[in-house]
C-alpha cells in the first residue's frame, strides 16, 4: 500500500471507523448468506436466524457507507451545519443553468455576472478591450499589452476564490517608482499575457488561480481605438477622454473596423440561452464589443432570449438627458435593429441623498415609459433593482439576475432541457419563500 493510500487511515478524518464498520457489516452479510446455502435442503433447519444475519450485515452496511460519503464529501465541499444534499443539489443547479452570454465592460459588467453566478457556472463574459486609462492604459502604452482592468474585474467576479486572494488581485499599489497606482491583478495578467504570448491563454491561467465559473473572453484579440464623433463635429480619440470631451456623441468607431471576434466568442453566442448587454458606460463599455465585426450579427442570429439591462443613471459625457428608448435608438444606429428582445428597469427610486450627490455631478436618474418602449417593440421587465446597501445608484446583482432568469424559465422548455427548466425553476420559487 502506497504512502498516499495510507493518509486514509491517519488519525482525525472519520474514516476508519466508518470503514471498519463496513467491513464487519460485508462480514455478517457474508456469513449469513453462506448459512442459508449451507443449510439448504436440510429439513427441519429454520433460517429466520441467517436470513436476519444477512439483513443485519445490509442495514449496517448501508448505514456505514452513507456516513463514508458524508465523511468525504464534507471535507471536500465543507458546508454549514453539513448540509451536503442541498450543497449538491446546488452544484447540480449550476452546472444544468442556462448557457449566459453578457457584453460590456466597466463596471456593470462585474455587477451583472455576480448575481448571474448564483444560478449558472455556464456563463462567458465578453469584455471591450478599448480601455487606454488608468492602469490600463499604461500598461497597454508601455507593454503593448491589452488592457487587463475590465478583464480582471469580470474574473474575480465570476471566482469562488478565498477573499484574501481577491483582496490581493485588486490591491492597488499607492507608491513606488512605475508602480503606484497600478492594480496587482493588472500586472499579473499582464506578466501571464507576456509570459504565454496569449491573451486567452493568460485569462484561462488567471481563472485556475481564481476559481472562476464560467469564462471570460475578449471581445477581440486585435488592438483597437475607440473613437467618437460628436454633434458639433470634433473626433475624440480614446476611450477615457470621450466623457471628458463633454459633448453630445454621435457615434462611436472602432479603428481599425475590420477587428474580427474571438471564435470562443461566437460559439458562445451561437450556443447561448440567454444574452445580457450589461449596464454601464454606453459608448465606451458596451458599444465597444457591438462593434465588433460580427459580434452584432451573430447576437441577432441567436436564438438565445436577448435582455438589456438599462442603466439607473446617466452618464455625464456620454449619455447626458438621455432616455431608456434613446440609449436603444444608440445600439440599433451603431448595431442595427432588434438586437434585443426585452429591456430590464429599475422601478426604486433614489434617495434625496444619493439624488443630491448625482446632481453635484450633472447626473440624473434615466427616464423611460413603459408605453413608449412596448409600442417600440420592447418587453419590459421593471422591479425594485437598486442594491439597497450602496451609497451609489447600482444594481442589485441577484435581483437583475432573478428577473432576467424567471422570464427565461417561464419559457416552453425543450425535451432535452426539461430538467434544467425545473432544477432552475425550484431554485427561483425557494428564495421567494
């Protein structure tokens, strides 16, 4: 017997004893059994005793086995209170959830894939790769790196990691010469994606490290600008200063415009049962992966339920005084109509607090009407969507995600999904008692 195979009997892992009992219960079965044979065809002989035996050896064993599993599975999957058929059931909803693509960046992107995790691990994030800011941004000038912000905020969260390790990915360094004010995630990635040659390659590495579920995927793997043309005719070059330019933007570019989409990105959209475009920066998060070329195409293709998920604010820069159905008009001018089936609003309104502190900086709760949106070929899903423990205007991840997931269970389920619909569907009816 190998070292390893001997840890098993080390004293402090309950599993000796329940081992041991199995073998005994094996035992008593065992002799049982060969007692009925023995005495069979002996007259006057009676059985009850051997065949009592036997049951005996069955329950036991039965029993031990159980508290075998229980021992295991409890130190692979530590729950609380040892609650392990619900920690499996829940790991079975997970892996059976729908198949999600969400699109964006920023940080909506991260807000919307938190919620979405407690439902499914078949999620793939595509993330815009335009940022040029910040960390970011010096990163990409001085490596030529892509730039790793967005993509680092969409892995940790998606992760099921310990929170010291995500502590240290968003630590971001307030000193040193060339370091301050970069993000150690950042520079991780930024090392793997110099180390490997791959930006994907550095993303897959990155999500073993984080336990990540599901996937995260650039929208692109060329290097691209985003540029803006705005009402009064100046051109803005570079994501962090179109908000900063202040006008009214009229479109938004990709340069060069041929950039083509990862493959892994299509498949998942082909593939996907729902896709999301997350809240966020309109122009400069979520735009960016639109256009894309083919991504727009292939997210109209789909046969997936498509849901946008419609901003609380707006955005000053960008998306000043605009209404719900205009940052749709916005999506449908830049990547042609229909792109989305349903729009997801927020009906909680702000406190004079928090209203006060976003009119300070010129922004203000986004105004939609529910008749207006419908009679422009919208469904309209609204509730109470305002994370209630922020001092910002932001989401509540699991909210968004549960509105977004009880439209898409209500759906006619395929044969070959009905117990996806109904694992999903149990899931959803349990935290509404």
């Amino acid at each position: 017997m190998s070292g390893r195979a001997l840890r098993w009997l080390m004293p402090g892992l309950r599993f000796k004893r329940w081992l041991g009992l199995l073998i005994v219960a094996v035992a008593l079965a065992a002799v049982g059994a060969v007692l009925i044979v023995r005495s069979w065809g002996i007259p006057h002989r009676h059985v009850s005793q051997d065949v009592a035996l036997v049951l005996v050896g069955v329950v036991v064993g039965i029993y031990a086995v159980r508290q075998l599993i229980t021992s295991v599975v409890t130190a692979l999957v530590p729950t609380e209170h040892g609650e392990i058929a619900e920690s499996y059931w829940r790991a079975r909803v997970l892996l059976r959830g729908p198949r999600i693509v969400a699109l964006g960046g920023g940080t909506g992107l991260p807000v919307l894939l938190r919620g979405l995790k407690q439902y499914s691990s078949n999620i793939t994030a595509i993330v815009a790769v335009t940022d040029d800011g910040g960390s970011s941004g010096r990163l990409r000038g001085e490596l030529g790196v892509p730039p790793p912000g967005d993509l680092r905020n969409c892995l940790l969260a998606l992760a099921e990691t310990e929170p010291l390790l995500e502590q240290l990915f968003q630590y971001r360094f307030d000193s040193g010469e060339g370091l301050s004010g970069h993000a150690f995630g950042n520079l991780f990635l930024a090392a793997m994606c110099t180390v490997t040659g791959d930006l994907q390659e550095a993303i897959r590495a990155s999500s073993r490290v984080l336990a990540v579920r599901g996937k995260v995927l650039p929208a692109t793997d060329d290097e691209v600008v985003l540029r803006a043309e705005l009402q009064d005719g100046r051109v803005i070059e570079g994501e962090s200063l179109i908000p900063e330019a202040r006008g009214v933007v009229r479109r938004v570019m990709l340069d060069p415009d041929t950039a083509s989409p990862t493959g892994e990105a299509l498949q998942a959209i082909a593939e996907a049962d729902v896709i999301v475009l997350a809240p966020g920066s309109l122009f400069t998060s979520l735009m960016p992966n639109l256009l894309v070329r083919g991504i727009a195409e292939a997210i109209r293709a789909s046969k997936a339920q498509r849901f946008y998920v419609q901003n609380i604010m707006t955005q000053p820069g960008e998306t000043d005084g605009m209404t719900a159905e205009e940052h749709l008009e916005a999506i449908e001018r830049h990547a042609g109509p229909r792109l989305v089936d349903c729009v997801v609003l927020n009906e909680t309104p702000l406190d004079r607090e928090t209203a006060a502190r976003y009119r300070e900086r010129d922004a203000e709760v986004v105004k939609w009407s529910h008749q207006g949106l419908e009679a422009a070929g919208y469904e309209v899903l609204s509730g109470p969507l305002l994370a209630q423990d922020s001092r910002y205007a932001w989401h509540d991840p699991q909210a968004v995600a549960r509105l977004i997931l009880q439209r898409w269970a209500r759906r006619r389920p395929e044969p070959g999904r009905l117990l996806d619909i109904f694992m999903l569907r149990d899931q959803l009816r349990s935290e509404q008692r």
